[in-house]
C-alpha cells in the first residue's frame, strides 16, 4: 500500500460525506417513494409525456441512491480491506487495496463534479447538432465522426439517444445532424461541448494524400419542459416538406413525410425526417425548434447582465478543442489544456475526462 493510504481514504470518506449532504440521499429516497406511487397509478399512461417523465426521473433516482449507497459500502470496504493487509502482512491484499483506493477516486470524483452542476437547465436532457463547417468533404466526413463519438459516449453509459434528423452530403458524411440525449443532467454534463471542434489529419479523400485541417460545430441545447414559457406564433413559422433522403441523396421514403421549419424572425431553421409520419415529424421539430428559442432566450438573458456587468459577454472562444491524428496523436481541449495521445479511444466515444475538465472549468470561471 502507498504511504499515504490511510490519508488518503479518509479524504475520500470526507469528500463523499460532502457528495451525501448535497445529493441529499434522504430526500432523494422520499421522491422516489413517491414516484413509485404515481408509476403504479392505473391511470399513469393516459399522459404518455407525463408518464414516461415519471419513469425516467423513478430510474434516475434510483440509480443515483444506489450509484451513493455503492461507494459508501466501498469506502467501508476498503477500510477493512486495508487492516487485513496490515494484520497479515499480505502483499497480495496490499495490491489489491491500492487499485481499490485508485478506483474509488475516480468513481468519487465522478460523482463530486455531478455535484457541480447547479444550473438552471443543467438538470435538462440534451439536444445535440452536429453542423459541417470549414473543409469540404472533410468537414462532412468529420461531422459524422463526431456524431458518432457522442452517440457512442451515449451508449457506453447506458443513456437512450433519438436521432431526428440527418442531412448526408453528396459524397461522404453529413451536413448535419441533431440528436437527443435522453437522461437527466445531460444538457449540464455535455454543455460544455457546445463550440468547433477541429481535425488534423491524411485527408482520405485527397489523391495525392496531403494533409487536410476541416472543422465542425456542437451545438447544445437543453430539451424543453412544459413548465418552460415560450410563445410560438403559427404566423411567424413557415414548414416545408419533403421527402427524407439517405447517403448520396437517396429517397429512403416514397411519401413527402419530411418536415422542415423556419422561425422567419430568428431565421433558426429545424427539420425532422426520421418519424413515420408527417405529423410526428412536425410535432418533433416543434420540440427542437422551441429548445433553440428557449437557449437562445437564456443567452440574450446572459448577454444583457454581462452588460450591466461591463465584461462585454466574454464567452469561452469558438474553437473548443483541436483533434490530431498527423504527423502524431494528440486531442487537447483548448479551455482546460487537459489533452491525450488516445486518438481512438476519443472518437469512440471515450471523453469522460475531457466533459469532467469542461466541468471543472466553467464552475471556477463562474466563481471567478
């Protein structure tokens, strides 16, 4: 076992307690006693939205007490683990405390930066937009790739997504995308994501096989809830349809299903394509459309007290992160300077650490 073993399991005992008091575990329990009652209610499923907003936030609870309760009963555990060492003098059972305790400090400091997002909507599930930007075919191919990174992010954690739309380009990748991330803390946890993102590499579409920079954008908003108020006047939208395509621009659908809409006042333009009918297209692009208002609601909110505050609404900087793959490895976040040489594990969804350095980040330059 390390030197400092012993002091450094009652930092972590001491951290969790604090996890415990904000988290507020008892009252956690109370709230899903009581959605367990209303989930039993034989008449839960006359509201579909109602009822699948119970039983997503029952499902949330519940893996939060449980996820606390877990590293409590591992922190006691690793207390007696760490005297059977000692009372044995077992070099086995010392191994096995030590990758333990480094364990341990990973899954607490999880849970401690959750803590950190205190938000208005940072509780909100997420809706993401992936958009080609500068670099042609590159940039298209990009989009893709990082839409892939997220959904894979997604999936490593058990979190449901649903693709509403994606526009292909003509030769490879995509235009853009947009995507729900459907759990609880979604918005909170991946805000951060939210700017351009930029890649290096062997363009595999130049024939002379030179270095091509494309570049491509987050966008990340937080999914609309009935209490929210946002005014939508039907005169002020105008709703295309169309047919959906796939890759190469190929009709995946013989009917005019597809929906787009226009906000003419804020130019923002949603589409959905991938319900089965025209209605339900519509209905989902009427969800998007009013997550975009609401964000953009809350950034000219911000903007007006960064003016009463005098810091001309300074914001983080467009470019957030910068992905190599040539002449060597290397993804690094431009905010947080936190960066890697696993260029594969990253694109296959692996950015943990990055999101939790993007936490980090935003809560000191709020305090600051």
């Amino acid at each position: 076992m390390s030197a400092d073993f012993d002091a450094e399991l009652a930092e972590l005992a001491t951290t969790l307690r604090s996890i415990e008091a904000v988290i507020d575990v008892e009252s956690l329990k109370r709230e899903a006693a009581e959605l367990e009652r209303q989930a039993g209610a034989p008449d839960l499923w006359n509201d579909q939205e109602n009822a699948q907003r119970v039983n997503s936030r029952h499902s949330f609870v519940q893996n939060e007490i449980k996820r606390v309760e877990e590293l409590r009963r591992r922190v006691d555990d690793l207390a007696v683990l760490r005297e059977l060492a000692v009372a044995e003098d077992d070099d086995g059972v010392r191994k096995e405390a030590d990758t333990e305790l480094a364990s341990l400090t990973r899954s607490i400091g999880e849970l401690e930066v959750r803590t950190l997002l205190s938000g208005e909507y940072d509780s909100r599930e997420a809706l993401i937009t992936v958009k080609a930007e500068a670099g042609g075919v590159d940039a298209a191919d990009w989009a893709q790739m990082l839409m892939r990174m997220y959904l894979r992010w997604a999936e490593r954690h058990g979190y449901e997504t649903d693709v509403y739309d994606t526009s292909y380009a003509e030769e490879a990748g995509i235009k853009s995308a947009t995507f729900a991330v459907k759990t609880p803390y979604a918005y909170g946890t991946l805000a951060g994501e939210h700017g351009t993102h930029r890649l290096v590499r062997i363009s595999p579409f130049d024939n002379q096989g030179r270095r091509q920079t494309s570049f491509a954008g987050i966008d990340i908003v937080p999914v609309v809830e009935s209490s929210d108020e946002i005014d939508i006047d039907e005169s002020e939208l105008r709703i295309d349809v169309y047919r959906s395509s796939g890759p190469g621009g190929q009709g995946v659908n013989t009917t005019d299903s597809a929906v787009r809409i226009t906000h003419l006042p804020t130019g923002i333009v949603v589409s959905c394509q991938n319900e089965r009918s025209q209605l339900q297209n519509r209905a989902t692009a009427m969800v998007v459309l009013t997550a975009k208002l609401l964000e953009r609601q809350r950034q000219e909110a911000t903007a007006r007290m960064d003016a009463l505050r005098g810091d001309g609404g300074n914001s983080w900087g467009n470019q957030i992160r910068s992905y190599v793959l040539h002449p060597y490895q290397m993804v690094k976040d431009l905010r947080t300077e936190f960066e890697t040489g696993n260029t594969g594990a990253v694109l296959d969804g692996d950015i943990d650490d990055f999101i939790e350095a993007e936490i980090r980040w935003r809560r000191q330059q709020e305090s600051s």
